[in-house]
C-alpha cells in the first residue's frame, strides 16, 4: 500500500513531464504481487500507457486471468486504470512476477489459444506420477486401493472445490485419501511428504519451486 501511494506520488508531481495515450495500446508492469488467502492473487502495477479496465481479458507473464476488480492506492473500487495511476488487480489464476508486463487480449478466440498455450507450457509443474497404494481385501473380496493425494492450489476456492470433487470420486475399489491441502506453490516439504506416502501431487493454477522440480524428476 505505502508502494503504490509513493508511485502516485511521484507520477502526480511528474504528469507534466509525462507523455501517454490513454486511447492507445496498454503498457503496463507489475510492481508487486502477492497470494491472499482470501482475495487469490493481489497485482498491483502501474500503467504507462493506454487504459485497464475491469472485465478486460489480461495476460501477465506465464499467469491470466479476466479482470474481476480494481483498487486504487486508496483501496477504493475503480473501473478503469489510466495512465500515471497505480492499482491493485484482481482475477488472475496466479500469482506473476515483478517486473512482468501485462498484456490485454481483446478477442475471446485469442485469449483461449493464448490460454492453452500458458497451460501446456506450466503444466508439467502441475501433476508428477503416483500410485495406487494396496489395502486389504474388502467386503465380498474386492480389493480396495488407496489413492493418495497431495493438493496445492492458488484459492482457497479452488482448493475447496477440487477437495470437494474428489471426495465424490470414491468407489468401492478405490478411495482418495488427502495427505497434505495447502495454498501456494509447491515446496520440497510437498515432494517429501508425496515421496513417503507414495502420493500423487495435483496442483491447480501454482508452480513448483526449482528445488521442487528437481527433486521431483530425480524421484520419477
């Protein structure tokens, strides 16, 4: 907060000296970005040139989103982000980095490939192989297994949703067992605890940490 109030400062003493077309491509870079609990994914940034408004389709490095909210440096709502104005953005999947550029997409078919894209390229951070684990023989001589499972996601939404889900996928052979729930990228401690409970780690709109990667392909 204190951030973006020192940037709108300078861009107000500045604004003469400043020479942007709010009418024109949208410039605009990240400058803070953090995971809420509650919020998801919290971007602030500041825009130099044209105008983000709320609704507007937005890639931000290797994260996307629709733009579902904007805050000013004063936490008030606002529709629209003009140039010199620093906000608070909200609706990515997940958390850029500082210093990414945001992007606007405007055409719907374009956002989806760009999408699909984004997805293919990050998803082998997302899932890496487990097994099943055998159990004992159950009633009428059926063979439970469990599953066992290790879950990050980005929201506490998403998380409670794909928990929820899984939870209806139990059948009389196989049962979901959730070892470890959490938010947040995936750590060394994730790739540990999935190594020890023979489990499967699902994640939903976060990376892994490099440490975690590497771990993870010497352990496949």
């Amino acid at each position: 907060e204190n951030l973006l109030e020192m940037i709108n400062l300078v861009a107000e003493m500045e604004k003469d000296k400043l020479v942007a077309n709010p009418s024109g491509d949208v410039v605009a870079i990240v400058i803070e970005a953090y995971l809420d609990t509650g919020l998801g994914p919290v971007t602030s940034l500041i825009v130099y040139n044209g105008t983000l408004e709320r609704g507007d389709n937005i890639i931000v490095g290797q994260s996307y989103g629709k733009i579902r909210s904007m805050k000013d440096c004063a936490g008030m709502l606002i529709e629209k982000a003009v140039p010199g104005l620093p906000a608070q953005v909200f609706g990515l999947k997940n958390v850029p980095k500082t210093g990414d550029s945001v992007e606007i997409v405007h055409n719907n078919r374009e956002f989806k490939k760009r999408i699909k894209q984004i997805v293919q390229s990050s998803s082998k951070h997302g899932i890496f192989a487990g097994k099943l684990e055998q159990e004992e023989v159950g009633q009428g001589g059926i063979k439970t297994k469990h599953l066992n499972l290790v879950i990050r996601a980005d929201v506490l939404g998403s998380l409670e949703a794909i928990i929820h889900s899984l939870e209806k996928l139990n059948h009389v052979e196989v049962k979901v067992r959730i070892i470890k729930k959490g938010l947040g990228n995936l750590t060394d401690s994730d790739i540990d605890i999935a190594k020890t409970a023979n489990a499967q780690i699902v994640g939903f709109g976060v990376k892994a940490a490099p440490s975690a990667q590497q771990l993870a392909s010497e352990l496949n």
